[in-house]
C-alpha cells in the first residue's frame, strides 16, 4: 500500500513544520540548534583573534552544516506536496523552489559551496556572511511573525501618525540647531543633515556624545528636544506594545485552534486503519 | 447646467482634502510625495558636499515643486466654498485665504519665488529652510492631529502634574550637584542652569557624556536622580501612550462614522440626476 | 453683621486654596506665576554671567517677592480658621504655623529677609537656593500629590519586588565587572562602590561613557547586564505608569464628587441671606 | 505536655518565613537588615579609601554576621520539620540541608569562617564577594519570585519571539556596520563581534561613546537601527511589564487566600486548649 510512505511523509513533513502543531519537534529543535551554531561560526569567524586559531574546526564545522542542511533542504523539497498550495507532485514542488523560504534555504547553502573553488577574498568575506540568512529561517518556524506583522499593520494609521510627528519634530530641531550651532560647530552641526545624526542619536535617548549643543541656546533646544522626545518615542512605544500584546493573544488562540483541528483531522484514520 | 462643474469642484475638493473620506486618494499620494520630496530636496540642499555637484538639479526640483504648489493653491482656493464655513463664493475665499492652513501654503511657496531676485547669503540661509515649512501641509492631510491634541489636553491634569514632579526633582537634583560638584567642575557645574544641562541630558538617560559628576558624593546623589528618573518619566510616558492610544481608537471611529456619513449625504442626488 | 467679613475671608480662602474648588483661581494663577519667577530669579542667579548684568534687577525683583509672599503669608493666616481643623481663632492659626507648609512658606521668605543685614559669601549662597522650596509651596495647589502617593503605596508590594530584582542584577553586575576589569581599569572597576556607578548608569540607559569595559569577557558581562536591564527597569516603569494612571482617574473623581459637596453646602447660605 | 515546645517551634518557624503570613515580623525586618548590612559591609570593604580606616569594625561585623547567621541557620535546622515536605525529624532535616535555599544560607557563612585561618590575598577577594550570596537569602522572604518567573514562563513565547526578531536586526545592523565601517574603524567594527558590542549598547539605548559610526552611510544605518531599535526594544518591555503586572495582582490574591486559610487552620486548636 502507498499508505506507509505517504504517512512518513506527512510525519515528516509535521516534524519539519512548527506551524502545524504549534510546538517544537526534537527535529525542530535540532535544526534551531544547527542554525544558531553555523550562524556563531559565521560570526566568530570575522574575528581573526578567534579565527585563525579555530580555522580547521570552522571549516570543518562549515562542511558539516553544508551536509545537514542539504539535506534538510532537499527533505523540505520532498514533503513540500503535504501543504496544499503544493500539492501537485511536480509543478507543486517547482513553486515551492521559487517560494522565498525556499530560496534563503538555497542562499543560505552558497557560503559552504564556496569551500568548492577558490574566491577573492573580498567576495569570500560578503559570502560568509550569507549565512546571516540561515537565521532568516528560524522565522518559518512559527507563523506568528505574520501575526505580528498583521498587528502592525492593523495600526498602520496610529504608528504612521506618531512617527510622522516624531520625524517633524527631529527636523524642526535639526533645523533649529543647524540655525544655532551651525557656526560654531561647522562639522557638526554645519548641515541639516549632520544635524538630523544628533537629532536621532537625541530623540532615541542614545546620546552618543560624538554631537552635542555647546551654546546656551542650543542647549535650551536641545533640552526641549529631549523632553518632547519623550512624548514622541512613548507614542509609538506604547502602541507597538499594545498591538504585540494582542497578536500574542492572537497567536495563542490561533494556535490553541488549529491544532484541535489538525489533531481532529489527523487522528480518526489511524484508528481505522 | 451649473451641476458638472459644481460636481467637478467637489470632486476635487474631496480628492484634495483626505479628511472628508479618510482613506488617501491618489491626488493626495501624489502631493505627499512631492511635499517629502521637496522637503528631502531641502534638507540636502543645505550639505555643501551634495549640493554642489547637484546644484542645477536642486534648482530645476525646486521650479517644479513652486509650479506644483502653485497649481495645488489655485484649486484649494477654488475649492474652498465646497467646505461649509467657506461657502461664500467670495468671502468664503477670502477668509481661507487667513486661515493658518491657507498661510502656510503661501509662505511654503516664499523659498521657490526668491528665486527672483538675489538675496543676502544670510536671508537666502534662512529662506532655504522655510521650505520645511511644505511639511507642514501634510498635517492637513489628517484630521488625526486634532483628536490627539484634544486626547493630551483631556490629560492635561496629569501630564502637568507629573511633569511639574519631573521638574523638581530635575531642579532638587541640579541644586545639589551645583553645591556639590560647583567648586571641582565649575564650567560644567558652576552655575544652577548649567547644572540643569545635566539634569535634563540624566534624566531623560541621554547621557552625552558631557557633564557628569566626579565626586563620590556627585556621583551617589546622580545615581539616585537617575533611578528616580526612570519612574518620573515613566509617569508621563504611561499616560502620553494610553492617551494616545486612545485617541487613535476615536480617531477610526470617528473617519468610520463620517465617512458612512459623507457617502450617504453625496450618493443620492447622482443616482437622481 | 459679622456675616459680611466671614464672607470675604471664605472667599479669600477659597481662592488661596485650590483643593476647594477644583480649579485655579485668578489669585491661585498669579501666585503661581510669581512663584515661578521668583525660582527663575534664584537659578539664573547663579549663573554669574546673567546675574551680574542684571543684578539691579534681580534685587528689585527679589523685595517685590518678598512683599508678595508676606502679604499671602498673612492672608493665609488671617483665612486659616475656614479649614474645620485650625477652627479655632487663636490655636488654631498656631497650630497652622506648625503645619509643614506653613513653615515652608516662612523659610521661602528666609533669603529675601537676608538682605537686611550682611552675610558671608558662603551662606549667602546657600540661603539663595532655599528659593527653591518655594516651589514646594505649588504642592499645595494640587491634593493629587496625595493621591499620587497613596496609588504608588499601594503597589509597594510589587514596586519592592522589581526594585529589589534590579537592585541584586546590579549588584551582581558590579560585582562581576569589578572581577573581570578591576585589573585593566582600576580608577573604574578598581572596587564594587565604583563598578556600582557604571552598573547604575548602564541599567538606567543613561550610558554618560566615562566607564564602560574594555576587555571582551567584560564587554559580553555588560551586553547581558544591558538586555536585562531593560526587563528590569520595564518591570517598574510598567507598574508605576498603572498606578499613576490609576490615581489621576482617583483624583479626577474625587475632584469632582467634592466640588459637587463644597457647592451644595456653601451655596444655600448666600439665597437665605 | 509537648504541645508547648511544638508551638514554640511553629511560632518560630512561622516568624522566620515570611510565605506563611504575606507580611513581615518583627524577626524578618532584623535579619533582612542584618543581611542588607553585610552586603553593605563587603561592598565597601573592596573599596580601599574607606576600607582601611575601618578596618576593625568591619572585622568585629563581620563577626557578628557570622553568629548572627549561625543562629539562624540552626534555627532553620531546627524548625525544618514544619514544613509538610521535610516533616521527618531526621532524614527531612537532611533533605531540607541539601535544598538550594539551605546551601545559600551555609556558603553565606563561609566567608566569615575564613577568619580561622590565613588564606592568600586573591582566595580572601574571591571569598569576600561570596558574602554577596547572602542577598539571595532575601528572595526566600517572598514567594511572589515563584509566580513572577511562572508569569514571565507563561509569555516565554512572545518574549522568545520579540528577542528573537531585537537579536536578528541586531545581527544585521553589526553585519553592515562590519561591511561599511569595518575598513575605516578596524578596532571598533573590524569584526563581527566587535560590532556586536556597538549593536548591542546602541539598541538598548545606552549610548556609552566608545563606538559610533563615522561615515554617512553608516550613521544612516545606524540612526534606521536606533529607531527600529525602539520598536523592538518596546515589545519586550511592553509584554514584560504586562506579565509582571499580572503576577503582582495573582501573587496578591494568592497571599490573600493563603492567609485566610491559614489562620482558620491554626486558630480552632487554641481556644479548645
């Protein structure tokens, strides 16, 4: 019976996908786990003071990944029929190779096939960090990043409108200091531009200290600026915070929802069979 | 009949003015991107290292967008009867001309025509930036800004009252470092205004690096400002965020109501006619 | 009749007391305004470059004030019989005097007394800033400080809680980075009081940049200190903004339910009579 | 009778543990100062300027913290069987000796014990610090630990899920600024890692000074991060203070009804002896 092999697949296909269950597999978690560890290679090696020592073991490491999630990708390729927009066997498949998670899969495998011919070093440095993208598939592992962006996007007006006004009023007093400052700190504060570098490291409370008012004047604007900043930054803080809230909520429901279904959905045949 | 160029100027009217529908019209897309183009145009006009190679760009933009606001004037001032309190053909126009929407699409219109005639540097400075001022017309494309200044001033009581509390402890905490750090850091800390420079950068956790205190006693009366900074301004923060997200939520209901509203009053008489 | 001037001093008392009525009076304003000019005048002081150009004026300014405090100082004297608990004419204006706003209204008066007679640079300079408490005397203008407090004890349970958890973070923090850059660093990280003063001025996100690590291990040390600083000071950020929020809708309804009682037993008088 | 010694021993358990009552006797209020004074004392005891001139009396407190903690530890010992779970007069006192909060509590003591005999200078430094264990005694004196890390454990998702999206855009913030600054800064974005640390002081919004980008593109990346930076940034903190929020009302109730409970189980035996 072709029973078996399509249960394997639908199994698999579960074990590889989060969003059906709603919590993570021993698969899942293995292949978390292998995501962050090639992305701390990645990053570790940038560092010649740690890269050079580790070299062998970070190649080897690299050969390693490109090994697993080769065939993750090509598992993924196999079970891609069991979700229903792929559902045919060959066309199904194609569309799902030129879907975008399936594209930063393949992406995410280039850096290791580099290893294959040798490459400028300049290049080689951009294609290293390529494997920043494999992160990007972390987010396939939970569907609440298109919840969280549906909330976002449900308060689309408040946020434009709050962050509008921030921006107006980090102009106003770019301008303002630019008018002020200007002559006295030419290469801080000598354009609008490099006056909008302090009004931003100000307004977002950062205060770096690279750029700050030395005058009695822009030291009341800035002053000022610091306080409305305050309201302005609290204004989007607090409904970003709110509409997180509630997609979180959502999420939970959601997730709560499908899986009585899927489980319904799954569970009456085998007892059958 | 008088009817299609009266329909015509409504139309108009209400494809220049978003208030009426509460959803942009594409006029009104159009016109925002010029003004935040001009106003881009603007702000890099003032950086000597963009400006002058793009010098005959910039002024070719900036004869673009005179004619634009130019035209975008004419018809407001034609259309301006379409609102109720300007009915009036004639002194209808006249008193939209002095209301301070209709000023400062006039003076947004000033930096193009000095174009004229030659100026000092000095003015030409000053004149360049009152082409921000086209920013300001963006506010007319949201009735939004109404209902949040009337969310902060239902507020007013607590906002006043809990900055009024930030400012003394601000003022409290410039006294004791002035007495304190006055005597080991006398530009920095010599006088009570300039003891409020750190007072406002500390608590607002800016933190320039500018100013900070050097004495042990200096740095414990700072490090008690600073956590009870974070609580006074978490105070207006609290309040700004809620108010706020309470205006938006008016804000919907509000466009909603109206808009089934405008639609009601304005479909009728078409299907008749 | 005996009714005429208990009248008018109830009416004084009232527009001395704003807790009365709700809102502000004419008097409260101007008392209001003048009390803030009169700190302005004590802080610009202090700054020798404002000051000394306008000494003349500062000294003018300052025995107006003293004038202006000394009349509302006796008014109040004169009104304190109309609150029930310093009834009685005689005790009960000495048990006013007593009262801590009483006897901050006296000490107000102190600096400007002091230009009847000489004094060292050194007192001088201190009696100047006790201006500053005459804003202290804003505090009665408004119950909600109260209120405030009552709503911030109320939670002191949780407030505690958080504290405390950032407190041992801190501490832990200090302690860590006191280990690991004690050696490299020791003007900065040389003991736990000192690694205490960057761990404060990290977990405020103030970040003045005198003291940061320098060696990696310290580096990853603060990265983690940063992050949970954020939960940490959102902790009671959160709860203080709920209990600021709750107690100015506390304060709005008592506000108004009173205003309603003192209309209701001051208004059936003046109709009989 | 044994009934007097039992109740001796309940009344004493009952005073050391705070859990049982929801508010704090007289006995906690002592120890939760004597533990706060030695942590007082081993913090300023690393900073030599007030170290050395006091010397003897931190040695002779420290030696009252070692009887005074002594004390407490056997009563501990002694009123162990109290609670349900090391009822058994002997093998539950020697499983109430092998819990972590009893192990903090003997650790706490070694430092003191030191003083039997001479150890090297860095061991004595390293023991010190050990003193600060003590704090953690303090968590015992409230439960509301446990329902704060269940109410922070019930949001592991949105929190796991916010930190996720703050950690990969700052990822991708030190990529780029490694890829634009990384040739014009090599000790300060020379790397990866090295630009980590701008992220990370950069996106809290801390700001110390020690790194910020020099170049215009860079200082465009960096001022997209420091906004989106505050988006990210508010999600945690929003969902955090929420939780927190909600474990204070739960942990307020539960203490509540614990209380109630409690006191209907130990009351009814007294009146009837």
């Amino acid at each position: 019976m072709s029973e078996t092999p399509k249960g394997l697949r639908a199994r698999l296909h579960c074990a590889l996908d989060v969003g059906r269950t709603g919590k993570l597999s021993a698969l899942n978690m293995a292949l978390i786990v292998a995501i962050l560890l090639s992305v701390l290679v990645a990053v570790l090696d940038t560092e010649a003071t740690i890269a050079r020592p580790m070299a062998t073991l970070f190649t080897g490491l690299d050969i390693l990944f490109l090994v697993l999630f080769g065939v993750e990708y090509l598992a993924r390729l196999w079970t891609a029929p069991e979700t229903p927009r792929y559902a045919h066997p060959v066309w199904g498949r194609l569309r799902w190779m030129v879907s975008p998670a399936a594209i930063i899969d393949l992406l995410a495998l280039a850096p290791a096939l580099i290893f294959a011919g040798a490459t400028p070093a300049y290049l080689f440095r951009l294609f290293r960090l390529l494997r920043i993208l494999r992160l990007a598939k972390l987010g396939r592992f939970s569907r609440a990043w298109t919840l969280m962006a549906e909330a976002v996007a449900s308060r689309r007006a408040e946020l434009l409108l709050t962050l509008g006004a921030a921006c107006m009023v980090m102009l106003v007093s770019a301008c303002l200091l630019y008018l002020i400052e200007g002559e006295s700190q030419p290469d801080k504060f000598g354009s609008i531009p490099r006056s909008l570098w302090w009004a931003v490291i100000t307004m977002t409370t950062i205060g770096y200290g690279d750029v700050f008012p030395v005058t009695p004047l822009g030291k009341l604007v800035a002053a000022l600026t610091a306080v409305a900043g305050i309201g302005l930054i609290a204004a989007p803080t607090g409904i970003l915070a709110a509409a997180f809230s509630d997609a979180a909520q959502r999420h939970r429901e959601a997730i709560e929802a499908e899986c009585a279904q899927a489980e319904l959905a799954s569970l009456p045949p085998p007892p059958e069979a």
